[in-house]
C-alpha cells in the first residue's frame, strides 16, 4: 500500500517506528483534510511517499503546497504521506473520496500499515453534522476528542488537564430505550469505523473532531487545527494563534472564479 | 436539514460518504447481488497477436513498449482518428470489453466514430509504439483495473507514456472569468521523470484532473 519517493532518504524516509500518524477522516465539510493541508503547509513538511489504493476515487494536480515557480511543479495525487522526523510526525492526506464498498478495505490496510510501521499513536481529525446535535451539544464548544483505551492510559489525564469535552454517546434506539447508548458520528466518513477497530486492534488511536455544516469551512478548520495544537504544540500557541497557520497556495478559488466584467 | 419551505432534505456532504451505507449489515443476498454487480462490471482486455488470434492474457510474455500515448473521451479519440490514425501505417493489437451505467463496449474492433470503444492500436514500423483511443467512460470502480490489466501486459522500462484528454473550459479555476479566456488551450501535468520539453504551460493549482487520466 505505501509506496516510498525514492527522494524521501530512501528507508530513513519510511521508518516511522515511534512516530504519531496523523490524518482525517473524509467528513462533512472536509474539515479534517483542510486542517491536514494547514498543518502540513505550515511546518513545511517532506513529502515522503504515497498509497497506491484502488479504493480512493483518482486525481492529480501539481504541488498544492507550492510556495515558488521552482517546487510548484511535483505532481500530487490523492492520498500522500509528509513526515517531519524532529517532531516524529507523519502525516497521511486524502485528497478524494471513498469509491463505494472500498472504505472497509482501506480501513483494513490502513490499520495494518500503522501496525507494520510501529507507529506510537494515530490522531484522526474528523467532523460530524453540526444539525444532529442535541440540546446539550448545542451550547458550549463544538469540539470533541475519543480515545482508544490503550491511549486513554496514556495521556486520558492530559485531556482532563485541558479540559476537553468527551464525545458524548447517543441511545441506539432514541425515545424507546435511553439506557443503551452506541457512538454515532453522522457525518464522519470513516471515523466510526477507524475508532471501532482500532479499539479491537490495540492500537492507540485518538480522535479529534468539530461539529459544523457545508458551507465556508475555513474557520472550522483552524479551530481544529488550533484544537489539536493544544495537545501536541506543533507551533507555539500566541494570542492569535491563527495568523500563524499558513494556508497553501491550493486553496485559492475555493468558491469559484473571478466575474466577467460584461456582467456589470 | 429544514430548507426555506420548511421540508426536511438530507444535505448531500462535499465528504460524499453514504452514512446509510456503513449502518446496514449486509445479508448473504446483499453479497451475493454485490459480487454478481462486480463480475459485471469487470474490464476484459482482448490482445491480438501476431498470429492474429485473439488472447485474453498476455500473462507469458509481457509485450515491449517504448512509448504508449492514451486519448481519453471522444474528443481526443477524434483527434487521433483525424490526425494520427490511418489503416497503411496502424494495426488493430487489442480491444477492451466493458460495461457500467453510462456504456458498453463490444469486442469488435469496426467500430463507427460514435460508438462506444476503447482500442489499442500498434505502429507497424515501430512495433513498440502503443495507441489506444478510448472514447467510453471508464467508472471509478473499474479505473484501477483498467490500469492494471492496461500496464500489466506491458514491459515498463524505458516506457513513455503520453496521456490526451479535454475537461471544459468552464471547470478551469482562474483570477479572471472564464468567459474572456481564449479557448480552446492546452495545460500539461508531467512527472518529474520526464525530461523532454513540454510544449505548453503546466497546469497550475487549485487545478486537478480527475477520472481515468489522473488514474
């Protein structure tokens, strides 16, 4: 599945034993992938391989993260893989959706992969529809954390610290039986899915995710991505820690292009 | 989701995962109708060789191929037809069967300008110069095992391959409005192994290309 650039230090480039995996889930406003291309655009992150998968739909552009005519012209695909090795991070970006029936066996891979490649931990940034909330959701942050049992050991006391909120389970049967309660994430792709096995796997997984709807979801982004920093500081966190997330050069004409003059 | 007449629509999510689709535990019939879908919509690639036998596999001997140029969608299939192909100097070598939704293709190779197909053709002077023209839509499931069963009859070293494909002008994100572009124009993505010289600009971000070409 992971394929190695030959430019990314050849088995140093690949070696992420010790590492932490982040990545997003394909969610409802894609607000994981954005916060992924913010943090990868900010700390100038390597570019180290990619996933050869027949379960992502294809697609191809030039370097999104391009800061000058000399790096804009490696070609990027739709699911890569950037580390930063002096902050033992590696990043996995999707850039396209499930093609149907194809999410379990990427979820199955996935997890494999995180397991051959002895990586420590997974943050998986995700979101879930903001219009599913119930009334105690809907007053208060709108950012929730989960943890695998294997992390909640780990670091459950840190998320005290900071007092981050739960998420919260939903009755499975709503109005008929309250007393049963299952995790619901309407919305987030695979999320469910990743946090479920990942339970059952051992392996330690975190999940970061925001409630919010289609629409501009910039903002959302840097509010997870913010979310995020104040677990593992990937930069130091001022008062205004959003001028310090740089936003790549691909999220240009996000809503459209520019007007015809004629039409004035 | 309420909308401004008050009616209650599931907002499709730019995430495009079927919610629906995890929640329902599939039931023997389920896999069953599902593999049956799949074996449907398999791609079969039929070669002819030299002794003009048909084959589906080319499995013993990968076949040696020094450039391979793709056109994807019927404009760059037509531009082929018109300016490249012609009976003295091109042979028939392979054909691919298929079917989704939007069409099928046949096995035979006399196809009309409006049909459906995707053909390989080969340069008789040059046997190692591959052409296909591919004017049927290949769905995203079958993508991938085009690709494989395409490149895996193929020996890949010193291969060139050359993709022509259209998008509308309308899809291209830029400053300015589309309306005064002048069009039609040409934008090139490469990779960083191919170091000819590149006869037009490169395409440039937030720009993607998406389907069987990116593929």
């Amino acid at each position: 599945m992971f394929v190695p650039c030959e430019r990314g230090g050849g088995s140093a480039g690949s070696d992420f034993k010790g590492f932490t995996l982040l990545m997003p889930a394909v969610s409802v406003g894609n607000v994981g992938q954005l916060a992924i291309d913010l943090v990868i655009s900010t700390l100038g992150m390597t570019k180290v391989g990619y996933f050869y998968t027949d379960c992502l739909v294809p697609m191809v552009g030039n370097n999104p993260y391009a800061t000058a005519e000399e790096n804009s012209m490696e070609l990027s695909i739709n699911a890569e893989v950037y580390s930063l090795p002096s902050k033992k991070l590696v990043v996995l970006q999707i850039r396209s959706p499930f093609i149907k029936n194809k999410y379990r066996p990427f979820c199955q891979t996935l997890l494999s992969w995180v397991k051959s490649s002895k990586c420590a931990r997974v943050v998986v940034l995700s979101s879930s529809h903001a219009y599913q909330r119930d009334d105690e959701q809907l007053l208060g942050t709108p950012l929730r954390y989960l943890l695998t049992p294997d992390l909640e050991k780990a670091v459950g006391g840190l998320m005290q610290d900071l007092n981050w909120k739960e998420m919260e389970k939903v009755a499975s049967y709503p109005g008929i039986n309250d007393t049963e309660k299952v995790l619901h994430i309407p919305g987030g792709g695979i999320t469910k899915l990743l946090f479920t096995e990942s339970c059952s796997k051992g392996i330690q997984m975190a999940v970061l995710l925001k409630f919010c709807s289609e629409g501009d979801n910039i903002p959302d982004a840097f509010a997870l991505v913010n979310y995020l920093n104040e677990w593992l500081q990937l930069i130091k966190s001022e008062v205004n820690t959003s001028s310090q997330w740089k936003i790549p050069s691909s999220w240009r004409l996000l809503f459209g292009n520019g007007l015809p003059p004629a039409l004035f | 989701m309420a909308t401004f007449f008050g009616e209650v629509v599931v907002a499709p999510s730019r995430a495009g995962v079927d919610d629906e689709e995890e929640a329902r535990e599939e039931t023997p019939e389920d896999r069953e109708i599902r593999r049956e879908l799949e074996k449907k919509r398999e791609i079969d690639i039929l070669w002819t060789l030299k002794s003009g036998a048909t084959t589906e596999s080319c499995a013993d001997e990968p076949f040696v191929c020094s450039k391979f140029i793709v056109a994807i969608g019927r404009n760059a299939a037509a531009f082929l037809s018109s300016f490249i192909l012609d009976s003295v100097c091109w042979e028939v070598v392979g054909v691919v069967k298929l079917w989704n939704e939007w069409c099928r293709t046949s096995s035979t190779t006399n196809v009309l300008p409006t049909d459906s197909f995707c053909l390989f053709y080969r340069l008789i002077s040059d046997p190692t110069v591959l052409l296909c023209q591919c004017s049927c839509y290949v769905a995203e499931d079958q993508q991938f095992q085009w690709l494989e069963k395409v490149f895996g009859c193929m020996r890949k070293e010193g291969l060139q391959v050359t993709i022509l494909s259209t998008c509308p002008v309308a899809d291209y994100k830029t400053q300015e409005s589309t309306l005064t572009l002048p069009s039609p124009f040409l934008k090139a993505l490469k990779t960083k192994e191919f170091k000819e010289q590149v006869c037009c600009p490169l395409l440039e971000q937030p720009n993607i290309v998406r389907d069987l070409p990116a593929a």
